[in-house]
C-alpha cells in the first residue's frame, strides 16, 4: 500500500519545477496529490493537464462544492513547498483565504503531520510578522524548513534559484512524519 502525500504549492518561482518534485516523490513511493493555490494554478496553467497525468489525479485550487466528495485519498503527511510569506502568515493566523491554507489549518487542528517550507526572498524573511508566524507554526508541531542545511534558505531579492529549490527536504521531512519520527 503506498504513502498517501498532499503536496500543495503557492506562487513562488518554484512552482515551475513541480514536477520534479512528484517525480522524486513517486520514485520514493509516494502517491502523490497536488494542490495549488489560485495565483500558483495561474501561473503553470501550461503544465496542469502534463501534472494531471503524472498523477492520475485532479488537481485541486478550489474548495469543493457543498456536499461534493474528495477526489482524493486521506493523506499521510501533508506538504506545503514552495510556501509564500503570505501563506506562512495565514496559516500561522488560523486565515483561510484559499484551499491550500484551509487545508493546512485543519490539518494542524486535526494533529497531522504537516511540513511547511518557505520560499521567501532575505526581505520578506526580516519582517517581524514571519519569525511569529515561523514559531507560531513550529509551537503547533509543524515541521517548518528554513535556514541551515536542512531547510531553504532566503536570498537576496532578484537571486533566488528556483531550479535549486531544496524538494528533497521536504520530501525526506514528510517521509520522516509519515514513518512516525519527530523533528
């Protein structure tokens, strides 16, 4: 029986490689569902039909419909990379301005496994409302990766690297959660 993974992802320029994250997911086992949110689902529009078939399943940037029923499996850990200032604050506030969010705060209500990596420039890391969102998030047993070797680490404005984005991290921090080891 595979491991069911939620991987949700938010307008950063890493969105353009998400592909290459549900490969590496799938080659680790992972059955894998994507979601996004609506800038993000925006962004790769292109891609989604390619995505669709790489997963065998919908994807998902909008809330059901009232009395709809899920297309997808209950997750086993859910991820959230590339996450955006935006939605690590919202999350981090209990907000639930899109599915992606709503999903996230439920799932930490509900005490599942989550793993959140950010994906911010060096600026929007100094801004005093992330270091409250970052340990508001890691206070409710999120496994948040930023900074060091084991988590994306900001850069100056303009320098990012999304081709470099670290997904393996996120899908070795999930791989962890699901098999029941903490942080």
């Amino acid at each position: 029986m595979s491991r069911v993974l939620y991987l949700l992802s938010c307008a950063a320029q890493p969105v353009q490689h998400l592909d290459r994250a549900v490969r590496l997911a799938q080659r680790e086992g992972w059955e894998v569902c994507l979601g996004l949110t609506p800038t993000a689902a925006a962004w790769i529009a292109a891609d989604l039909d390619g995505l669709v078939e790489l997963t065998g399943r919908p994807i998902r940037s909008a809330q059901r419909m009232l009395g709809e029923t899920s297309p997808w499996p209950d997750p086993d850990v859910s991820v959230i990379a590339p996450a955006t200032l935006n939605t690590v604050n919202a999350i981090a506030l209990g907000l639930t301005p899109n599915w992606a969010t709503g999903h996230a705060v439920e799932v930490i209500g509900r005490r599942r496994p989550l793993v959140v990596m950010p994906c911010v420039n060096s600026e929007y890391a100094r801004h005093p409302q992330f270091d409250r969102s970052v340990d508001a998030l890691r206070g409710a047993g999120v496994r948040v990766l930023l900074g060091g070797p084991d988590g994306f680490v900001p850069r100056p404005p303009g320098e990012g690297e999304p081709d470099r984005y670290p997904w393996s991290l996120a899908l070795e921090a999930a791989g962890e959660l699901a098999a029941g080891r903490p942080e």
